[in-house]
C-alpha cells in the first residue's frame, strides 16, 4: 500500500497547512519583536517559546518594561511558587491598565500563567499596537515643535 493514497482533498489539505504555517509565523513574529525589546532593554534573557517563556512574568515584565519605558514594581526575579508568578504577571497587567493599554481587558493573569498561546499574543498584540501608537504621536509632537520653531524664527 501506497501512503501517498490517502489524502484528504487538497483544498483541506492545503488550508489546514497554510493555516498552521500562518500561526506559526505570527508567533515567530512577536518572539522576533519581543526579542528585539529585550535586546533593546539590554536584557540577557531571550524568548524562544512565547507561551512557556512568558508564564512566570519575568521576562514578560522584561518586555514590558522595554516597550513602556515603565519599570514593572516588585517582581520576583526568581518566582518560585505558581502565586509569585501570577504576582509578577498581576502587577505586569496593572502597570499596562494605568498606561491605558487598549486590548488588555480580554487578557487573563490566569491564562498567562497557564502559558495559553492566545493569551500571550493578544497582550504583544496589544503592546505592539500601544507602542506604535506612542512613536505616531510622538513623531507627530517633534513635527510640530520644528514647525513652532520656524514660525518663532525672523525672516532674514
């Protein structure tokens, strides 16, 4: 018997390894972009599995604190009990709620420290998209000081 015989349609075949593909890229995405924030923030730590890397709340907070430029209060750098983790990842949600970080509210410290996938990459959803937003208006304030300061300057 022939294994390649038996195959579903392509169609389904196709769509389930695309789909599978697709999910994997996102999730190399925002492990290259959480990576990047912690080699920004000069962490020595790296991310290589979102969902497992994240579930005790250091290098989540790490992340965090990168992005934010918002220092993440009292985190146990050595979690040791499953209630310290949750403690780290509690007070990671808090600082992201007083930052008025859109898309959080969705986002469990229960689920985080579970390592649940979709958890982890609604919150780097949420903390990519807060931080793009904060370089637009940050660039759009320097324009329009440049723009304050020409105006302020005689015409020679």
């Amino acid at each position: 018997m022939f294994p390649g015989c038996i195959r579903g349609p392509k169609s389904i075949t196709g769509s389930t390894d695309d789909v599978s593909k697709q999910n994997k890229s996102i999730v190399q995405i925002y492990t290259d972009w959480a990576n990047h924030y912690l080699e920004k923030g000069r962490s020595k730590r790296r991310i290589s599995s979102l969902a497992t890397d994240c579930s005790d709340g250091v290098l989540l907070a790490d992340v965090i604190e990168s992005v934010t430029n918002q220092k993440i209060p009292d985190i146990t750098r050595k979690p040791k009990t499953p209630t310290q983790m949750l403690d780290n990842i509690n007070g990671c949600l808090a600082v992201l709620r007083a930052q008025h970080v859109p898309g959080i509210e969705g986002v469990s410290s229960t689920e985080l420290r579970e390592g649940r996938l979709k958890a982890v990459l609604a919150l780097f959803f949420a903390l990519s998209r807060y931080k793009q937003a904060t370089k637009q208006q940050q660039q759009q304030q320097r324009v329009h000081q440049q723009q304050q300061q020409q105006d302020m300057t005689p015409n020679r």
